[in-house]
C-alpha cells in the first residue's frame, strides 16, 4: 500500500468508526434501552478521539515522487497561464487531463513548471478550492 492509499484507509476507517459510534448511541434510544452515564461518557471520549484524529490526519508529513501524477481542476485564472504556458500549442494535452471539465492531469514536475512562477501569495485561486491531489504512480 503506498502513502495515499494508507490515508485514504485511515480516512474511511475513522468516517466509520464515528458513523458507528452515533448509530449504536442512536439504535439504543430508539430500542428504548437507557444509556448509562458511564456508556454516554465512553460515546463522547470515542467521538472526540475520532475527531482529533481526523484533524491530526491532514496535517502529517506527506512524501511523493516528482513523477508522481497530479490533479488540479483549474479555475478561469488557471487556465489563462496555463494557455500562456502553452502558447497555443495544441500538441500539448496532458494524457488524463479531462478540458471539458477544466482537469488538468499531469506529472508533478510538470506542474511545477507550468504554474510554479505563477504561484505567489495573494495571487487570485488557479485550483477550484486550491486542492493539488496527488496520485502514486503504479
């Protein structure tokens, strides 16, 4: 399992185990079984431990390989550099890249090259959410 797959795992794992959390404490009340003090309090320290670690899990230190894929959906003001870039060269498409949904796809050098001297603080948004998703090569 590489780097991405293990978070996504971890990811999955703690959405569910808060999902069962809350459907056990609600499956109980509507059974009419009474939840001793001692169980609610069992329910919140789980829950607030779930929750510390999904606020812990995006903060981690994260490796990739500059040949590593990425994945931008570009705003307006990303796909204008990224039309500079490219100067009208039209035989440049990244393999994955989806232009009808404004998808860019490419290998993380890439990207850098495209948008790093782009890239500044207080710059207008070039990613919808300024999410970068990194893929692990297979």
């Amino acid at each position: 399992m590489n780097a991405i797959e293990i978070v996504n795992e971890i990811n999955k794992r703690m959405d569910n185990l808060k999902n069962s959390l809350n459907g056990l404490a609600a499956g109980w009340v509507k059974e009419g079984k009474k939840i001793t003090d001692v169980e609610r309090e069992m329910f919140k320290v789980a829950s607030e431990a779930v929750d510390i670690m999904n606020e812990y899990r995006t903060k981690g230190p994260f490796v990739f390989n500059m040949n590593d894929e990425v994945e931008v959906n570009l705003t307006s003001a990303g796909l204008s550099i990224l039309d500079k870039k490219l100067n009208g060269i039209t035989k440049y498409v990244p393999k994955a890249s989806r232009p009808d949904r404004n998808i860019l796809i490419t290998e993380m050098w890439d990207f850098m090259e495209l948008f790093g001297d782009s890239m500044y603080h207080g710059q207008d948004l070039l990613f919808v959410d300024n999410k970068i998703i990194i893929r692990r090569r297979k």
